[in-house]
C-alpha cells in the first residue's frame, strides 16, 4: 500500500466507530478528508449523522459529499471526532497543526466524548518532537511572543528558533482563525505536558499542537495491514 492507501484504510477502519445519530468532529488534512469522503458514501446510503467540521477546507469537503453540518454553538458537545495527525507518541499524545488547523482541531476534540486519531504508520514516534511543533500566535508583539516561546523551549530542555510559518508566496500564513503560526523543531519533546504548561501561559499564544489526552483510539496504517491501539 502506498501512504494514501494507507490513509484510505485507517479513515476506512474508523467508520466502524460511528453509529446512527452521532454528532461527529470532522478533522483536517489528507488523512481526514478521506475519512470525510467515506462518511458521505455512508450518508449517501441513509446514515444520519451530523458533523461539525475542524476547518473551511473540511467543511468545503463535507458539503461536495453530503455530509450535513453544523456548528460547535448548534450542536455543542459530540459523540465521537476522527482527525489525522502529524505524530503520535506510544500515550497517544499528538503533534497536530501541520495544515494549520490546530485550534479548532483542538475545540472540537475537546468538545467530543471521544477522539479517534487515524494516520499512516510513518506517524507513530517513541517520542514527540521530529515534526517540528506548531504553535497558533496573535500577530501583535510577534517578536516577544516569540522570545517567549523560545525561552519555553530552552527551559524544557529542547532549544529551538520558532519560525515563522509562511505561503509559497511568501505571506505569512493565516490560520482560519485570523492567526499566524510558529514552527519549533525542537525534534525531541522530553516532558510534553511540561512544555504545554510553559506554553499555554504565554499571553500571545493561541493555542500550541500538542494534544494531550485527546485521543483515545489510534488506527495506524501501514504495509503490514491495520492496527489499533486504545490508549490505556
Ligand atoms: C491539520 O492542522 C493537522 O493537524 C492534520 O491533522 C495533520 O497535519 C495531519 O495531516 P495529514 O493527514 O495530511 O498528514
């Protein structure tokens, strides 16, 4: 299997997770979208769901296949949210944000009674911190946002520029949200909850990509076939 077919068979396996009526988080990026095209085919064929996308490209998604929405305000605690992400340490914490939608992936997860994550095997780490860690920022007072995130860094062990995400163009990226983001490649993240702590208490963070606690469920797809691991 190549790594889309294996994206395809992780989001394939976590539709045996949704049931009739549920309200539904619908996750961001590659592997996310398939699992969205999946849920339509199922909707098309008479599930009734609801979901609540994490993004404008997802809810863009949704739409095209017929998946009916709503919003957090609508419809404010969910069932069950299926998201890809960047790492995932052996605890099921994530690395997420690297499409830039760690905000709302973050919102909508933890409005949701359980999280599942779905990815291809290359995701799975002993540790997290080689996808370089996304952090959400307000544009104003960039540079002591940025002292400040490096100076979190260095005092939990993982020094690291925080860089300036930008567009092919050039431009800085913009998250739905308004935001511009910081990438730390940090590449080892010893204490993660440790480091989120020191992050969240910076006034001109947003929000920071790790999630801790979130996902309970990880479908993992690789050459071998597909695996589960629940957290424990
Ligand atoms: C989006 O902001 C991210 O959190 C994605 O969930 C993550 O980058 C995984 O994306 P892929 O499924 O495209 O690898």
């Amino acid at each position: 299997m190549d790594p889309d077919a294996q994206k395809r068979a992780a989001a394939a396996r976590a539709i045996d997770y949704v049931r009739p009526g549920m309200r539904l988080g619908l996750g961001t990026g590659s592997t996310a979208r398939h699992f969205v095209e999946l849920l339509g085919e199922r909707v098309r064929a008479g599930l009734e769901v609801v979901g609540v996308p994490t993004s404008d490209a997802t809810r863009r998604d949704a739409e095209r296949v017929g998946v009916p929405l709503s919003t957090l305000d609508e419809t404010p605690e969910l069932d069950l949210t299926v998201d890809g992400a960047d790492e995932i340490g052996p605890d099921l914490s994530l690395i997420k944000g690297g499409g830039g939608a760690l905000l709302r992936e973050k919102i909508v997860a933890s409005a949701s009674a359980r999280m599942v994550v779905i990815a291809d095997e290359s995701k799975w780490v002993p540790m997290l911190g080689r996808f370089p860690l996304p952090v959400e920022v307000e544009p104003f007072g960039l540079q002591s946002t940025r002292r400040a995130i490096e100076k979190a860094y260095a005092d939990t062990g993982s020094p690291a520029p925080a860089v300036l995400r930008r567009t092919k163009d050039g431009h800085a990226f913009v998250t739905d949200g308004g935001h511009w983001i910081l990438d730390g490649a940090l590449q080892r993240i010893a204490d993660p909850k440790a480091l989120a702590a020191r992050l969240c208490a910076i006034p001109g963070v947003i929000e920071h990509g790790l999630f801790i606690g979130l996902a309970s469920v990880a479908i993992l797809a690789g050459s071998a076939g597909v695996r589960v691991v629940e957290r424990s």
